[in-house]
C-alpha cells in the first residue's frame, strides 16, 4: 500500500507545478526578467516528472493519469481566473485570460506527456535492442545447428556407406567361396566318376 501511495506523489507533484504556473507572470518571453527561466525550469521539472511516471505506472496507466492532471489543471485554472478575475491580468477580457491560463497548464501538461513518451521511446528501444540481440544470438544457434546437422548427416551417409561397401564385399566373398566350392565339388564328383569307370574296367 505504501509503495503504491509513493508512486502517485509524482504526478501530485506535477499538478502542483501546473497550480504554480498560474502565478507567473503571462508575459514569458519579456527581456530583462526572469520569467522565460522559470518558465524553463518549470518545463524541465514537468517533463522529469513524465518521465518518473513512465518509469514507476507504466505507459498506459502514466497516459492516462498525465492527460487527467492536463484535464485538471485546465479546470483548475478556468475557476481560478473565472473567480479571481482581478489577480490575473485585469486589464485584459475574461475569456482571454481563460485561454491564456488554460494554455499555460496544456503546455506544461504536454511537457510532462513528452517526458513519458521519450522514456516509452528509450525503453522500447533498449527492449528491441535486447530483442535483436536475442534474434542474432538465436539465429547464430540455427546455423551452428543446421552445421552439425549435415555434419551428423555425412557422417551417417558415410557409415551407411561403409556398412554397405562391407555387405557387399562380405556377399562377392560367400559368391566366390561358394563357386569355388562348387567347382571343387564338381572336380571331386569327376574324379570320382573316373576312379569308378576304372574300377569297373578292371
């Protein structure tokens, strides 16, 4: 619970930044003053702030909760120039003094919004890096595979050889021993029959 109350101090923070922004005096770019640097600085803490929100709720969540603090803001400032017209530029008409107001909170709002878009954008980028990293040392391990593969594959071929070049030597030795066993065997029958016919002349 109290990590989750720890995050939203942020935000708070950068609606805070917004409320202050409407005591400042309208005319920013004056020569002379300090108003452009507060105004800077005020830039800086709104986009530091997108950024912490980026990092701690998310991209979702953090869009969702900065463009609500815009929205806040905005509605904060209509009701503080609507009923405290006089504090702010009383020289000037009501609805100038809304759109000037409701501006100044919309600006630092988008500034909060790009600090939250360019720490999406940076994680992104390191995720793809990671990614492609991942993709290249996969796509290595393919390869070394598909070598052993057709290594482990010649090496098969080859003993599939080899076992069938021994088959077939071992089947031309039973052929000749067994035509030379014939042969004998014929030679040995002729022997015979002459022993015989000798015998029988006698």
């Amino acid at each position: 619970m109290k990590s989750k109350w720890y995050k939203y101090i942020v935000p708070l923070l950068l609606l805070v930044l917004m409320f202050i922004s409407n005591f400042l005096d309208p005319e920013l770019f004056k020569f002379g003053s300090l108003n452009f640097a507060v105004w800077f600085l005020l830039s800086i803490f709104c986009f530091a702030c997108g950024w912490y929100i980026n990092k701690t709720l998310g991209w979702q969540i953090g869009g969702k909760l900065v463009f609500a603090i815009a929205v806040a803001g905005a509605f904060i400032s209509i009701l503080l120039v609507t009923f405290f017209n006089p504090y702010f530029r009383a020289n000037a008409l009501l609805i100038e003094n809304i759109i000037l107001f409701v501006l100044r909170n919309v600006t630092l709002g988008a500034m909060g919004f790009f600090g939250l878009t360019v720490a999406e954008v940076l994680l992104i980028q390191r995720e793809t890096l990671v990614t492609r990293e991942k993709l290249n040392l996969f796509e290595t391990r393919f390869k070394d595979a598909n070598k052993e593969s057709e290594l482990v594959l010649r090496e098969a071929k080859l003993k599939a050889e080899r076992i069938l070049f021994e088959a077939e030597s071992n089947a031309k030795n039973l052929t000749l021993k067994k035509e030379r066993i014939e042969r004998e065997l014929k030679e040995f029958i002729q022997s015979e029959k002459e022993l015989i016919k000798k015998y029988e002349e006698q």
